[in-house]
C-alpha cells in the first residue's frame, strides 16, 4: 500500500467516522496474498473508496476515464490504485489492466451491476463482470455494503463474505444464458450478505 492510499484511507475513515459508526465484518475472509476479485453492490460514488478503505490489502479499480482528466487528477488516481475504463463498450484495455493486476497477486474491486442501484436493490451483474471472474480464474470475495448512500448518518456495515471459485465454469465457452447465470450466483453471494 502506497503513502497516498494510506493516507486517503485514513482520512476517509475520520471524515465518515464524524457521524456514524464504521464497521467491517469478516475481514479474515479475505486471502493475505495472490490475486482476488472482491465483488460488491452498489449504491453511491462512495462505494469504492468505502470499499477499498476497509480492506488490509490495497484495492484496484476501474474507474470511467473523465476522472483521469489532467494532470493532478491523472496522477492522484492512479496513486490510490485506480485505473481508466471507456464506458459503454468492451474497453479491451482495461480489461488487459484488470487481468494483469490478478495475474500480479493483486486486488481487483468490480461493482458487478456496473452502475449504481438508485433504489437499493440489486440489479443484475454485466457480463463483462462475470466473463473477467471466469478468465481470471482467481478467488471471489463478495462484499455486501450498507450505509454508503448517507455515509455522514448512517452506519456504514462492510460485511465480508467467504471467498468462492467459478471452477465448474473455467475451460468451457459459455453461451450468454449460462453466463447470465454464472452473474445470478456472484449476485446471490453479496445479497447473502445484505
């Protein structure tokens, strides 16, 4: 963990810390080393840093690329791990990051439903979420967030689940239909944990 995520991390957590309480639950599930994806819902542009400030290992993220406009934010990003995606399309780019960092025994963290949830329900996970969890072939940790949508009053809850493995999918070439239902098991492990 770089100086800049610490710092951050540190901040966030006395900031968030002023009006509710912040609890993580399950921290032990997550593996100590080797590359992890940790999957979580999504509510509020708060819930990658929440996420990533709860952990013990630094977390990875794509992030949509206006945020990398000019310099200071350019450099500032990628200092706390974050990485540019184009949304909307196949962004290979990022996808070849995304695998790298894995392959490197680092944290990947991936909102499945790939936008935030206005209503708080969980959506369905984009198959762009499931096919990087199959390719990769790495553990799963999914994570299950409250609280993120009013950080300042609410508790924020950070509930950790056991990591899992996609291996009765791996070596095969799934039509869309099986992997709709490879995204409906990532998404039944985070709603377990809600």
């Amino acid at each position: 963990m770089g100086f800049t995520y610490k710092a951050t991390c540190l901040a966030l957590r006395g900031l968030f810390g002023i009006g509710a309480a912040w609890k993580v639950k399950g921290l032990e599930n997550l593996p100590e080393e080797g590359g992890v994806i940790v999957v979580a819902n999504h509510q509020s542009n708060y819930d990658p840093p929440i996420l990533g400030c709860s952990l013990n290992r630094q977390v990875h993220f794509m992030a949509k690329e206006d945020l990398f406009d000019g310099f200071i934010k350019n450099k500032y990003m990628r200092s706390v791990g974050a990485f540019p995606v184009k949304r909307g399309r196949g962004d290979m780019g990022a996808i070849k990051t995304a695998l790298k960092l894995l392959k490197n025994g680092e944290v990947l963290g991936i909102f499945p439903e790939g936008t935030r949830s206005k209503t708080g329900k969980l959506k369905r996970a984009k198959l762009g979420a499931v096919m990087l969890a199959l390719k990769s072939e790495v553990p799963i940790v999914p994570v299950g967030l409250k609280g993120t949508k009013k950080p300042f009053k609410e508790d924020l809850m950070i509930n950790i689940g056991k990591a899992f493995m996609l291996d009765k999918y791996y070596n095969r070439k799934l039509d869309k239909e099986e992997m709709k239902e490879v995204g409906k098991e990532i998404m039944a492990k985070i709603a377990e944990l809600l």
